[in-house]
C-alpha cells in the first residue's frame, strides 16, 4: 500500500478510494455483526469508532462528548484497540485499567501506541457488552441518589 505514497496525486487518489471502501465494507460487517453504530473516526484514515450505546441507523452528533465509545484502529492486517470512553462504571470488569477523563462520572483507557493490543470480535462484543452495563449501573446510581429526595 505505501508504494502509491509518493507517486503523484492520482496514484494517491486511487489508493484513498481504495481504503474508503475497505473501511466501508468492515464499518457495514462490524454493524451488522454487531448491531451497534459504527463509523470512521473523522480524525484518523485508519480507525473506526464504535458507538456501543447507539444503533446503527442512530445519528451521532460531533457534540457528543458524553457519548460512550472504543476506537479501533486497523495495523497489519488487524483491528487494535486505540481508547475506550464511557461510564466510570463500565470499568469495573474491563481488564484494562480507567484513567480520569475531564468529565465527572467518566473514564478514558488510551494504551501507548506501540502496544496496542489486537481485538477480535469477541474482545469488542465483551467491550460493548461491559460499556452497555456501565451506562445501566450509572442510570441505576442516578436513580437511586435522587430516589428519596425533595425539591428545594
């Protein structure tokens, strides 16, 4: 593939509609697959972003920042794991450890480029599994905070 890199701008042109449509074809399987919304991450050629808490007719705002997601990259022929967002909650039972995000209630896991570990699509059903559970565990604290509670 990177011998189109310098090879003028048409080769590059080819070479990108190309990828396009390989990332297309894994966005529609990983969908249907899945039954969640899928997308190409807008700002990386090579990544995909799964929207566990989203169908995938769902449309997803770009200001969305509360919105749960795991991005993936595609490396060598295979899915990586590039962050996980979503509820503190849908941590508990993930294998990789939460770090604090700037929002109150949320963790982000972002593992350094150089090991990013390959998933496969048992390891992103788990995932979405785990996040779908954080944001009922988070609805249920919600509730149960604001359960007994008066209006001032």
């Amino acid at each position: 593939m990177e011998e189109f890199e310098f090879e003028g701008t048409w080769r590059k042109f080819v070479h990108e509609n190309m990828m396009a449509s390989e990332m297309k074809e894994l966005i529609s399987q990983l969908e249907g697959q899945l039954g969640v919304k899928v997308a190409p991450n807008r700002y990386d050629d090579d990544g995909i972003v799964i929207y566990p808490d989203k169908k995938p007719e769902d449309v997803v705002y770009s200001s969305s920042r509360n919105t749960q997601n795991i991005g993936l990259v595609f490396e060598d022929g295979v899915l990586r794991l590039k962050s996980i967002f979503g509820y503190e909650r849908g941590f508990d039972k993930l294998p990789f450890p939460p770090g604090r995000s700037s929002m109150a209630g949320f963790a982000i896991h972002m593992p350094p480029e150089n090991s990013r570990p390959k998933v496969s699509l048992d390891d992103i059903q788990m995932l979405i599994d785990q996040l779908s559970g954080g944001l009922e565990r988070e609805a249920q604290a919600q509730a149960d905070f604001y359960k007994d509670r008066q209006p001032d």
